[in-house]
C-alpha cells in the first residue's frame, strides 16, 4: 500500500468514536479522502503505526505528508484551510 501524495488518507475503524467524528468532519466539508479500516485491513494498522509512531487512530495523512493523530476537528479544518483544500 502507498500513500497517494495528492489524497488525504484517513487510517481508522468503525468502533473509534474520534474516527467517526473526523470522517463525518470530511464529508461535510465535502473533502475528498481515503478511509483505511484498520479492522478490515490489519496490515494498514501497522502502517499508520510506522506513519504515527503511536498505535492511536485516526490517522490523518494529508497531501504534504503532515499527519495527526486523534485531530480535533480544529486541528482538521486548520490543516484543511492551510493547505488550501477548504
């Protein structure tokens, strides 16, 4: 699995309640992503293990390679406004 440089790719799973807010977040933004279910794919709970150095999700990864773990929604739309993309 790659990470695309020009998607933001979102690592998390159903039953996380910060990762249901944060997609939720996207959607109304009508910002376009990739949603990672690390329950349904065990091998990207590594990879945004490796990306994040912690084992919390979500892990958002974002076009310049920046990333956060456990963002506020703050923390989303901040990112998303820097980076031009709201």
């Amino acid at each position: 699995m790659t990470i695309d440089s020009t998607t933001i790719t979102m690592y998390g799973a159903e039953w996380c309640r910060d990762c249901r807010r944060t997609k939720s977040q996207l959607d109304e933004l009508g910002v376009a992503y990739d949603y990672v279910d690390v329950e349904a794919e065990p091998a990207a709970a590594d990879i945004a293990r490796e990306i994040s150095g912690r084992t919390n999700i979500p892990v958002v990864v974002y076009p310049d390679a920046t990333f956060h773990v456990e963002p506020s929604n703050a923390d989303v739309e901040a990112k998303l406004t820097e980076l031009a993309l709201i």
